[in-house]
C-alpha cells in the first residue's frame, strides 16, 4: 500500500522510515493559525485533517495518506514555534523546572474515510539556568520546533521525565499510528 505523508516534517518522514514505511512526501500548504475562538483540540483536529485533504484530493484517493500536527501546552496554551532566539529564550524559561504537554494531532485518511486521534504526552523539563538555555540556542536546534526543542537532541538532557509517547514529543505518535492502522485492517507485520 502506498503511504503519503502530507507533511514537510523530516522528522515525522524518519519515524515513518524507522517502522519500515518509505512515504511518498508531499507537504500541505495551508494555514496552521488559530481561529479566533478555538480550542486547542479544535484547532490540531481542524489542522490535521486540512493538511491530509488538501493532499489527499489532489490524486491520492487510493494511498493511505497520514497528516499530523503538533503543539506544546503549557497553562492551558500552546506554545508556537519561535519566531527567533529571543522568543526561543523565553519558551525555554517558561518551561524550565516545569511539566508541559505535548498533543499531536494524527488523520488517517484512506479511501474517503477520515480517521483522527490525539496523542498526549507528559514532559517535565529540569531547571534551567541561563548559561545552559543560551548553549543550547547557540546550536540553534530551536529553529522550527514547537516550545523550542527537539528532545531527540540536545535538549534531551533537560528532560526529567516523560509520561506517555516519546515518539510523540518528536512529532508523530507511531503507536498510535499503528493502532489506527490495525483498527482499519492495515497489519505492518503480519
């Protein structure tokens, strides 16, 4: 079965590749900006199943096409990409010494049915001090992550601790992804 994936995540692209699916990549352009109004679960339900349509009804009909998004919570509120080091600064003060939530909303999409979870996930970062949040941006792994980071690299260090998916806080939930395929009759390895 062909698998698209309608994201420009390299990452999500390297997860897919780790459980032995080669996707075909192709990215969604669309608006990843909140309604005004909207929820945190409306907005990853609203965005994920965007990106995959907007692909999936070019020519991908027969494919199995997955699309995700994810966001960093903290209070009640996402946190976005940084614009720059500044704000890359703050996000990372912010969730200093604190636990912060990860969703990442996953759409399956397969033969005009829509399928849509939610992956959640629990991390605690340790205190940071200045001089250790300014090493890190000097390596500018910030860039393009939600809350600032990338827990596959540097910034593993500053994680105390984690309650759920790990692959999630990187982006794609591939348990979840490979339950929705089983509840859909899709076996991996069998």
């Amino acid at each position: 079965m062909k698998v698209v994936l309608a994201s420009a995540s390299p990452r999500r692209r390297e997860l897919l590749q780790l459980i032995g699916i080669e996707p075909e990549v192709i990215p969604a352009a669309i608006e990843e900006s909140f309604l005004p109004g909207e929820g945190l679960d409306a907005f990853l339900r609203r965005v994920a199943i965007a990106k995959g349509l907007a692909v999936y009804r070019k020519r991908f009909f027969h494919s199995l096409l997955v699309s995700a998004d994810t966001v960093v919570v903290l209070d009640g509120a996402a946190i976005g990409k940084p614009v720059d080091r500044d704000q890359a600064f703050a996000m990372l003060s912010r969730l200093s010494g604190r636990e912060h939530t990860v969703l990442t909303g996953l759409a399956i999409l397969y033969q005009g049915e829509t399928r849509y979870e939610v992956s959640r996930t629990a991390v605690r970062f340790k205190p940071l001090d200045r001089g250790e949040i300014e090493h890190y941006l000097d390596h500018e792994e910030y860039r393009d992550k939600a809350g600032a980071y990338a827990i596959q690299g540097r910034a593993a260090v500053f994680v105390e601790s984690i309650a759920g998916c790990y692959f999630n806080v990187m982006g794609f939930p591939l348990n979840l992804f490979y339950r929705m395929l089983g509840e859909r009759g899709v076996n991996l390895y069998g």
